[in-house]
C-alpha cells in the first residue's frame, strides 16, 4: 500500500505545512490527512531499455564513485576526495538518453535504481508507480530543505577547485510522483549543495526543484509529461511520468582554492514512488563570465542612428543583450543588440544607457553606450562668377616650350651663305674687269 504508517502520517504533516504554503499549496491541504497511495501493479522486465539506452549502476557495472564523478569534469575545473553514501544500485552512469532528455547521458541518482528491470530511468514507462525500496537512511540537510522525513538517500559529494569564481552544470530531474501527487504532501527531494548552499532552484524567490515546483501548472514551460495514456503507452522512452528540461546550476565559487559540492536525493515521507536526477555528463565546469563592450557614437539633432551592442564570452557561450537603464534625452526602438536611438526634439549634447550581456549562467557588468548629439554642420556656397568678370585667356605656349620643330619659313641660315657667295663672285667679275681695261 501507498500510505504512511500513522506515527510517519503525523511526523510528516506536521513537518508539511512549511513546505506546502512554500511550494503553493492550499492551506488547507496542510491539516488533512495524505490519501494513500496505491499498491504496484506487476511490472514486465525492462531488460536493457530503448534503442541505444544504457545504465551502469555502482553495484552491478564494476564503476567506482571516482569513476562516475570523473564523468562529469568539464573544462577549468579538478576533483579530490570523491565519496559516495548510499545503495549502489542508486547511483551510476546513463546514457543514449538524447531523445529523451536533450543530454546524451551523464551521472544518475536515484531514490530508487538507476539500471536493472525496476530501473527509474531506462524506457519503456510501463508503470504508473515504480518503485525500489532499499530501506536506507535519508539524509538530514534533505530533510531540512523538504521539511519531511526522508528515505532511500542516494549522496554524491566531492571536492574541487575551480579556475573561475562560478561553477555551471546541467542536469535534468523526474519522478514517477508526476502527476498524482502535485501539490500533494509527498514529494521526494534532491538538491545540490555547493559550499552548503542549494543550486536546483528555480524562479526569483529560489524554489527548491520538486514535483510542486514545477509541473504542468507551475513553470509548465520547465516541464515535460510522460504519463501513460488510456492505452498504456507514454509520449517518451523513460520509466519517469514526467521530468523537466534541461536546467542549469550556478554557483559562486572560491577560484583556485578548495571547494565542496554534495549532490543529493531521497525519497520523502515514505519509500514509494521513485524518482532521479540526471547530471550532464561534461558539464561541471568553470564559468568565465562574459564581457559587454562600451562604445561611443555620434549623431545630428532629430537624426536617428543605429546602434549595434557587442559583447565577448571566453567560453564561447551565445550571449544575449538586455538594457540596464535607458537613455535620458532620447529613446531607443529595436530588439537587442540592434538598436536605433532616436534624440529627443532639438536636442544637443551628450546622452547615455547601459546594458549587460548574458552567457546563460551569469550576466556581465553593465558597459555604457555613450550618444553624442551635434548640430549638422553648414555647408560653405561654393562662388559663381558674375557677368561683369571677364575671363583671361590662357597664354599659348611657345614652340620651345612645346618642343615642337619650328617652321620652315624660308629664311632659314642657308640663305645668308648663298647671298655671300653670289657677292663673291661679283667682286671678282669686277675687279677681272678692271684690270683689262688697265691693260
């Protein structure tokens, strides 16, 4: 049977009416007694799962928590003084779940088992209410966030040293407690403590994650159904009845020195209904926090000017833009980074916004967008002439500057030597001529 025994009844009601009011739970939810929950139908063998699914647990897959936990590493960041507690069937490696979950794969922990024929996670979903009972310890820092007590504790924890003041990892929760027991006072919990302080939450008011927290009714763009239909059958290839997307944990970190992370989650109020978190594979890592770019531009009074953001990532995550404060004496229209400021009427001077760049995980220091706004300038005329201007020709250029042949005009210096030696011909007529008449 799915109920309490009456002490665990009233242990957990009257833990649960913290947790209801914070997760929205009607008041008056809080004084009732939990309905019971149904027994498990028979279950058929899961054998390896669909398609390209696998599953290694710690007690039957020969993995160590080292071994796991070194799954998870991505860029930036080292890992030491690995522990694991819990049932060995509860924790392990998964993978070929693309399809299902949007990660290939990655460390799973469950409140029940990870692999085998009563798997959590592997598909078909073939039940409305799996379960594996190990009858192990909860845990105390889960059960004060869930304000129940818990079961079944499966707990990953490690230490590690970050290049970069912030940490980053994606992982995906689901539960065969979807969707009966939403808003219900059964709820298992998991959490990710890092230096004590819990990253699975959810919303500006930090939720834990849960099956209150998000579902079809709250976040419901956070969450995927997997519920069997009439017919038996479920939308996706996994034993969860629902599970979210892919989410993302930030945390602020110590860079270069020792930190500690305890990954965690355990049934709540009893041992029934189990359910898993899955942590991408790789994705443990360092966080550089991006860059957003000042720039300066110049327009004229009443001229509108385009205006593109930038911004840098190390990681080379896709970044998106958003203002931090708009400008004083102009508006700007567009959707960022293409922006168009547009200068209030007849206004000069200098103006200014600011905005920042996310990566996904964190956002950048505001950068300023500087608008300097001048009068055009006007323009010099250009002089014309005037109708009593007359134009000076231009001189000619002489032949020797040219360098041109002069002409033949018939004086060239031939004719002053054949004009000399017609005189010298004369001369000597004469002077023959003379002498004759002497003789």
């Amino acid at each position: 049977m799915r109920s309490l025994s009456s002490a665990r009844r009233s242990s957990a009601l009257a833990a649960g009416a913290v947790l209801i009011v914070a997760a929205g739970v009607p008041a008056a939810l809080a004084a009732e007694e939990p309905a019971p929950r149904g027994g498990s139908a028979p279950l058929s063998a899961k054998g390896e799962g669909v398609g390209d699914q696998t599953v290694a647990d710690l007690g039957t897959g020969g993995l160590t928590a080292e071994e796991i936990v070194q799954t998870l590493v991505g860029d930036g960041v080292t890992v030491d003084s690995v522990q694991y507690t819990g049932s060995p069937l509860a924790a392990g490696l998964a993978g070929g779940f693309d399809d299902v979950f949007g990660v290939p794969g990655g460390v799973a922990l469950s409140s029940g088992a990870v692999g085998g024929d009563r798997s959590s996670i592997l598909g078909p979903n073939v039940a409305h209410d799996m379960t594996t009972e190990h009858h192990l310890p909860g845990d105390d820092d889960l059960g004060d966030l869930a304000a129940f007590p818990t079961y079944d504790a499966a707990v990953l924890e490690f230490d590690f040293v970050p290049e970069t003041e912030q940490i980053r990892f994606e992982f995906v929760f689901g539960s065969e407690e979807y969707n009966e027991y939403v808003d219900d006072v059964f709820n298992d919990v998991f959490a990710f403590f890092v230096n004590g302080e819990n990253c699975a939450v959810v919303g500006e008011d930090a939720q834990p994650i849960s099956i209150n927290t998000i579902n079809a009714a709250s976040y419901a763009e956070l969450f995927v159904n997997n519920e069997l239909d009439s017919e038996g059958e479920a939308a996706h290839a996994t034993e969860l009845d629902g599970f979210t997307a892919v989410l993302t944990c930030a945390a602020d970190v110590v860079a270069g020195k020792t930190n500690h992370i305890k990954l965690a989650i355990a049934d709540a109020s009893d041992e029934q209904l189990d359910s898993t978190v899955v942590i991408a594979a790789g994705t443990f890592e360092a966080n550089h926090p991006p860059v957003a770019d000042d720039q300066a531009v110049e327009t004229y009074v009443d001229a509108p000017v385009d205006i593109t953001l930038t911004g840098t990532d190390e990681d080379g995550d896709e970044l998106t833009y958003e203002l931090a404060s708009p400008p004083e004496h102009g508006t700007l229209s567009g959707e960022a980074p293409d922006l168009t400021y547009t200068p209030a009427e007849d206004y000069t001077g200098d103006d200014a916004f600011t905005f920042t760049v996310s990566d996904g995980t964190a956002a950048s220091e505001p950068a300023t967008v500087t608008v300097s706004v001048v009068e055009e300038p006007t323009p010099t005329p250009t002089p014309t002439p005037t109708s009593t201007e007359t134009a000076t020709p231009s001189p000619s250029p002489s032949p020797s500057e040219t360098g041109e042949p002069l002409p033949d005009t018939g004086s060239g210096p031939s004719l002053p030597l054949a004009a000399a030696a017609l005189l010298g011909i004369a001369g000597l007529a004469f002077l023959l001529r003379a002498r004759r008449t002497t003789a």
